[in-house]
C-alpha cells in the first residue's frame, strides 16, 4: 500500500550557517560599522540584539535571505517576543518552528477525509503518515495539503509504492 509522510524538520546545521554568513555579511557592511549587532542560536531560539528597530529589521531580513538561500523554508522561524535590553538596546527572540503541532495536523487530517478519496491519514507524534490505495490518490493529497498554505514548512518525505 503507497504512503508517504508529511513532516517539518529544520536542518539546524544549515540555520547556523545561514546565521554565521549573516553575522560575516553585517561585520563587512557599511550601514553596520560601529554597530553592536549579533544573532545566536541557542537549541531552538534565536536571539537577536542591535540598536534599533531599523536595525533589527535590515539583520533579520538579511538572516531570511541566508536561510533561503540554504534552502530552508522562512516560515521556520517565527518571532516570539521583542523587548528593549541594556545599553538602549532591542533584543528579539525568534522561534525555530519543527514538528508538526496537533492543531495542523488535525486541520490535514480532516482535509483529507474530506477529499473523499481512499486515503487515510494517522497523526504519529509530530508527523503524518498518509497511505492509500493509489499513488495518484496520495500525489491529490499532495496537492491539496500544499494549497492549504499551512503556517509552518512542511516537507513530504518516505514516498513508498
């Protein structure tokens, strides 16, 4: 019987490389000489510290850029909070955004009943296994789950015949 899984899995190697080329790029630019900017990583958090909101704004646009050039879905890091710290300061924290959360997976879920198509989808902890009879019933699915535009990448990997 053909399945596949639907998941949301962050390389994190690649995001510490996007973050190191970000921090080289900031220390090469001009409109950052003098600035006390910096991103780190810290399990599933990044933390952000500059001047000001301007500031902010130019580093995390420039951190998104890495990380699309690394290939990694923008979506995988969500803002948390953004407070002023020491030395007049901001500091924001971002969330890294993986796994598959019961809210969307129950949101797939009834997408793909809904379907009425012979094809049945199990919530496995923080991923998704859909099975089915055919393999174009499971590619529809595919389909259907990517015009849902979900808040979170998601990846579809384990594709068996």
């Amino acid at each position: 019987m053909p399945s596949f899984d639907v998941v949301s899995r962050l390389e994190l190697q690649e995001v510490d490389n996007a973050i190191a080329n970000s921090m080289k790029e900031i220390g090469q630019r001009y409109d950052f000489k003098g600035s006390n900017s910096k991103i780190e990583r810290n399990e599933q958090i990044i933390t952000l510290t500059t001047e000001d909101e301007l500031k902010a704004k130019q580093v995390i646009d420039l951190l998104n850029s890495h990380i699309i050039k690394r290939k990694i879905d923008p979506k995988a890091i969500k803002l948390k909070s953004s407070e002023v710290a020491s030395g007049n300061s901001i500091r924001q924290i971002y969330n890294l955004v993986e796994g598959i959360d019961q809210e969307i997976g129950k949101k797939v879920t009834t997408l793909v009943k809904s379907s009425k198509l012979k094809v049945q989808a199990k919530i496995q902890g923080s991923e998704l296994r859909i099975s089915g009879g055919k393999r174009d019933d499971l590619q529809k699915i595919i389909e259907l789950i990517k015009e849902l535009n979900l808040e979170i990448p998601i990846q579809f990997i384990n594709f068996r015949d």
